[in-house]
C-alpha cells in the first residue's frame, strides 16, 4: 500500500492538500495529472473527509476509468468497505437512471438503444435523404454533437449556422431527420429506447425535477472528480451540475491546450470559468513533465506558444523533467511514397538500436493516410497495429471500392486502349470520389481512402506506363494480402486523435502540410480560426506523444514525379532550427483550394451533388430540359460508338450541370466538376456543339 503523499513533487502535493472544496488542476502533459487525483482522493478518505462510498469520479474512456481504478486498489482506498466509483459519464448515469426509474417514470420499460444506425436511417428515409451508410454515420454524428450541446431539432439549423458547422446536408433536413429519430424512440406500449445520450439527459432530468431522488443521491454521493474536463459537453456539465446542486465538493483536472473534440460538443470554457464559478476555488498548475525530454518539452511549449484566442491565454509553460536527449528531427521529402519509405528505415533503425517496436508510432492526420505507411513498413518486414481504425485495405469503402473495379474489369465493353486512370475515377465516382472535398465527417473519411487508390493508381502508372487493369488489381490484391502483419506487439499507426491518453518512446509525426494539418475544410475563402487552431492543439497533443526520439515530416507531392505544389503546414513557422537541412528548402506558395460558392445565393456550396451543380440543392434550378435530353442522346451515342458504359463519358449529374450552366466556351466547360483537360480534349467540341443546339461533327 502506497502513501498518498509519497513521491509528490510541490505542485502535486499542493493539488492533493488542497481543502475540500471546489479545486482545479490544471495539468499540463507528462505532468502526471492521474497519480494527482488519485492521491488526492487517497488523501480526502484517509483524512476523514469523505468516505470512499461517497466518491463519484468521473472520465471519459472506459481505459482511463479502469486505470484509475487500479491506482486506487494500490493506495489501499476502500479496503474492506464500499468501494471509490470510477466510471464514464455515460456508465454513472445508467447505473444511477436504472436504480431512479421506477420512482421517476413508473411501469414504462426502457432499453438501451447501444447502436442508432436502424433508428437513423428510417428517420432518413422518411426525409428522402440518402441511408447508404457514410450519410447515416454522418447524420447520427449530428444527432449526437446536438443532444450533447443541448439543441433541439427545431434550433438545429439556427445554432448550426451560428456554430460554423458544416452539416453533411441542408440544415432544415438534418433537423428534420433529427426529429423524426427522435419520434422513431418512443415506441408507445412497449415503452421507449434511450441512447446513450438520453441516459445523461433522463439522468439529469430525473435529479432537477424530483426532490426526492435529489436527496437520495446527494446524500449517497458527497465528493466530485472529473477528470479531461476540456472535453466536457453541455449536457454532461447539466448531469455534473445536478449532481453537485447547491455544493461544491467538486475536484476537475484538465487542460485546454489538449481541447481536440470541439467536432462533438466539448468545450473548455466549463475549465477556462472554473474560477469565475467557484471565486474561492483552489487553482495549481502541473508544469513539470516527467514523459518527454527538454528537447521534446521544448519544440511543445514552441507550438503551443504561438497559439491564438482565450485559449491560449492559459498555456502551461511545460518544464521538462528527464535527462537530455535529442533533438527533434525535420525533414521535408518530394513525395509521400518517398516519405513513407525514410520513416520506415528510420523506424527500422532505432529497432536496430533497441527501442522497442511497440514504443515506436507513426501518427497521422486522417486515417487514408496510413496506406504508404503500411505499405513501407510491410516492404520492410516491420510488424504494425493500426490503432483506433481499421488497415487501409480492409477499410469498407476501400474493399467496395476494390471489389468496383474488379467488377468493371471484368467488363467485356471496355475497348483496349481505354485510359486506365478515366476509368478508375469513373467507377469511384458513385461510391463517392468528387473533385472537390465534402461535407461529413464520414464522406471525408470516404473520400479520402478513394482518393488514395485514385493516388496509388497513378503511382503504378509512373511506375510502368503500360499498366494494364489487370496488373492493377494484381497490385492491389498483393498490398492487401501483404498488410497481414503477425498477431504481435508492433509499431503503432494511429491518427492524432487516436493518439491522445498515449505515449511512445519515439514518434513520427507525418504528412504535415496545409490542407491536411490544418485539415481543408478548416480553410478556405473565410477560415475558420477556431478551427484552425484546434488544429494546432492537435499538432501539440502529437508532439508530447513522444518521450525521447520525435520526427516531423512533410511531402510537397502526394505522387513520385507529381508536382510539388504542397506547403509544409504553417504550424511549422519558426520550428525548424536554421541547422536542419528542411530549413533550407523554400517552401513553395501557398495553392489553397478555395470551397466553391453558389451562383445563385451567394452561400458556400455542401456535398458533392451541390459543388457539381454549383449551386445548393435547394436553391432554385433553371434547367434548360431539351438540352438535358439531347446531352443525354448524344452520351447514348459516344459510348455506343466507343464502346464503354455511358458513365465512363460523362455522369448524369455532370449533365445536369451542363444544362443548367449552358457554357459557351472552353473555359466554361472545365468549370464544371468532373470535366477536366482529358475530357475536354475527348468531348469538349461536341459538347458545346449540342449547347450551342447544332449537331455534332
């Protein structure tokens, strides 16, 4: 049994002896925020305080709330009696909304509604919103950033316009869908489902309107722990809230420079107003880092210190605590594949050198990301674990998207000189590949995994510009098998949000440009500043991933031979020491794609049937219909003549747009999404023919 006091630096010990009462601790990483609150926990019991029964802590994942209470087992708190509660939010409410149903709604059943999916893409349908899996996922994503924010369906598209979100579809309709879901819960005599969001707001509910249950649950529960508290919501501050009524016998730990999960309803202004609250609260900052280096600590306090906004005014200025070691490494590279090849040589090195394969990680901004990854550490034989999502090959939409193209290579209609790459693009088209990046986060995520084949398919053909389709889809059946790796501890690849709670003893940090860190959607013609410095809280949170060894990369092409139009990520201004070879290499200009806009009102144009259109879905269409009709007649013809799938010429919405736009020229033409120089040069002429109401040559 362990001493709470023991082996306790000033800060923690003060954090620890603080009188009961409202107490925040505001710990920076590595400053070992866990053992704090443990021991502070140890100490109020053992003191007399409280006893270990009347203890709620609270956190966020169930692994935090498992090694929490491991820790209190090894401090001895409870033995022999009631034991401290641990737990999520969501698991202390369903435990506490079972035990207080009965006296609060009756005879009325209840069940857990664990997966929404079913429930969401009925609600859809009776919308007439597509219910193909990425637009479900993204329309219960905005379900639940809405109950967690406290909005109801009918103030969704006034808070979301006022929030800056970009709903996957017209507001109006998310809204829509969002009320029907909740209709589709109640079930009438055979009582109701509850998500998991519904067990914070029964739970909460039940606490503000029944004295009784108040009573009984304030006088179970005396002393309050929230642990990550930057990542509380609305509503599980309203369950805290009820909780706590009158008292303040509350202790929360966190910091707002680690605030990554805004995309879900967290805030941290419940820490940033935690001394406006309690006016005689107890404040101590943990600064001193026992993870990472002085070097790693020092390259942390650099990003973090050029952050912007109320945030940033509670910066902890980390102070590293272990032995010296090296520096943080730059390196800028021409291509992705080329980068993906050094990271795995130097991961190859320090194995060599006696680090560990499972202390090494590889983090990455979005999860497409992985597959040069994957591919460079299985050219090397080093075992790997994607952590927090799938490998890239066995990702749905990627073995959809495989299974596409060899359904269309079996095709007996596609002539043999058919451009290999028209022909990929063309087949991902309908699974959902555009020219211009969506809204959704799933439809990103969707998005990006078919642009990396689209990005490995012209990699093989730099390779060998005679590739066939058949020796495509004998490339990408022999990546897949190969990303088998042994069913051992291995190198991690996880993306930053992933990474958060971890740590390694050497981290890669790749892939490090604008337009994936910052992520696109946070740029563009108005940038989203809150957005854009979350972003650089995510850069931060990758950086005190690392305990020792720590790399930094970036790739100004995504193919070998591409253009290098990239531009390292701007987080990395005044980073880079004058002595890294990266520091000589003039980035090139900055080629933000602008988001397009709507002819008709004006508004920033929202998933891929809008950009195509260039105008929103809902904004009136002045469709010339003859000219749709004879567009439609000439493409019957074209691929009858060139003997391919009429989709291959052009897809009916790229039609739609045409008769709509009515482009008279050349440079009209290729405004247009999905008509690019290629296309132009195929079809270009006979199209503006048909426009212009004259027949074809």
């Amino acid at each position: 049994m362990m001493e709470p006091m023991s082996g306790l630096d000033p800060e923690q010990s003060a954090a620890v002896l603080a009188p009961r009462g409202p107490v925040c601790v505001l710990a920076g990483a590595g400053t070992g925020k866990t053992r704090t609150i443990t021991r502070r926990i140890a100490h109020l019991v053992e003191s007399g305080h409280v006893s270990a029964g009347q203890v709620l802590a609270v956190t966020f994942t169930a692994r935090a709330a498992g090694e929490m209470r491991s820790r209190l087992r090894g401090l001895g708190v409870g033995d022999g009696g009631p034991q401290i509660q641990a737990r999520t939010f969501h698991a202390a409410a369903l435990r506490q909304l079972r035990y207080f149903w009965p006296q609060v709604i009756g005879d009325t059943q209840w069940q857990l509604l664990d997966r929404k999916f079913a429930a969401v893409s009925a609600a859809a349908g009776r919308v007439g919103l597509p219910s193909g899996t990425d637009s479900v996922r993204d329309l219960a994503s905005e379900i639940e950033w809405s109950k967690a924010s406290l909005v109801a369906p009918e103030n969704y598209a006034e808070v979301a316009a006022r929030m800056h979100r970009e709903p996957p579809f017209d507001a109006e309709k998310v809204a829509a869908v969002y009320a029907a879901y909740e209709e589709l819960k109640v079930r009438g005599s055979e009582g109701m489902l509850l998500d998991f969001d519904d067990l914070l707001l029964h739970t909460a509910a039940a606490l503000e309107e029944h004295s009784a249950v108040a009573e009984e649950f304030r006088d179970r529960y005396r002393c309050f722990v929230v642990d990550e508290y930057q990542d509380v919501t609305p509503l599980q501050q309203r369950v805290l809230n009820a909780w706590l009524g009158e008292r303040d016998d509350l202790t929360v730990v966190g910091d707002a420079n680690q605030t990554i999960y805004s995309f879900t309803g967290a805030t941290p202004s419940y820490l940033l107003d935690f001394s406006r609250r309690f006016p005689d609260a107890t404040v101590v900052r943990l600064e001193r880092d026992y993870r990472s280096t002085p070097e790693v600590v020092s390259l942390a306090n650099q990003v973090i210190g050029a952050a912007r906004g109320r945030i940033a005014g509670t910066r902890l200025q980390l102070v590293g605590q272990r032995k010296p070691g090296p520096e943080p490494r730059f390196a800028e590279f021409d291509d992705e594949p080329t980068e993906a090849a050094a990271v795995a040589r130097g991961v190859e090195r320090l194995i060599a050198a006696g680090t560990p394969a499972a202390e090494i990680a590889i983090l990455y901004r979005i999860n497409a990301q992985s597959e040069a990854h994957e591919q460079a550490l299985t050219s090397l034989g080093i075992p790997y674990q994607v952590r927090g999502g799938e490998g890239f090959f066995t990702r749905p939409e990627v073995r959809q998207a495989v299974a596409a193209l060899r359904q269309a290579a079996g095709r007996d209609d596609l002539p043999p000189d058919a451009d290999l790459l028209t022909v990929v693009r063309a087949v991902l088209v309908p699974l959902g590949l555009t020219d211009a990046e969506p809204a959704g986060a799933q439809a990103r995520d969707r998005w990006a995994s078919l642009t990396a084949l689209v990005s490995l398919t012209e990699e093989q053909l730099g390779h060998d510009p005679d590739l066939t389709f058949e020796g495509l889809l004998r490339e990408l059946a022999a990546r897949a098998e190969a990303r088998h790796p042994p069913v051992v501890q291995g190198v991690t690849l996880a993306s930053l949000h992933a990474a958060k709670g971890l740590e390694w003893d050497a981290v890669f940090l790749v892939g490090l440009v604008d337009g994936t860190l910052p992520i696109q959607h946070v740029l563009g013609d108005a940038p989203d500043e809150r957005g854009i410095e979350e972003e650089r809280r995510l850069l931060y949170v990758g950086v005190t991933r690392a305990r020792e060894h720590l790399q930094l990369s970036w790739a100004l092409a995504r193919n070998e031979g591409g253009r290098k139009s990239r531009r390292r990520s701007r987080f990395l201004h005044g980073l880079i020491p004058d002595s890294s070879p990266a520091s000589r290499i003039a980035a090139p200009p900055a080629t933000t794609k602008k988001r397009p806009r709507c002819r008709v009102c004006g508004k920033q144009l929202i998933g891929t049937t809008a950009t195509m259109l260039a105008r929103c879905e809902s904004c009136p269409s002045d469709i010339d219909v003859e000219l749709l009709e004879s567009l439609k007649s000439w493409r019957l013809d074209t691929s009858r003549a060139l003997k391919v799938p009429a989709y291959v010429v052009f897809s009916d919405n790229t039609l739609t747009a045409i008769a709509e736009q009515r482009p008279r020229d050349d440079r009209g033409l290729v405004a247009i999404p999905g008509i690019g120089a290629k296309k132009l040069e195929q079809y270009g002429a006979d199209v503006l023919a048909v426009v212009r109401g004259e027949t074809p040559s």
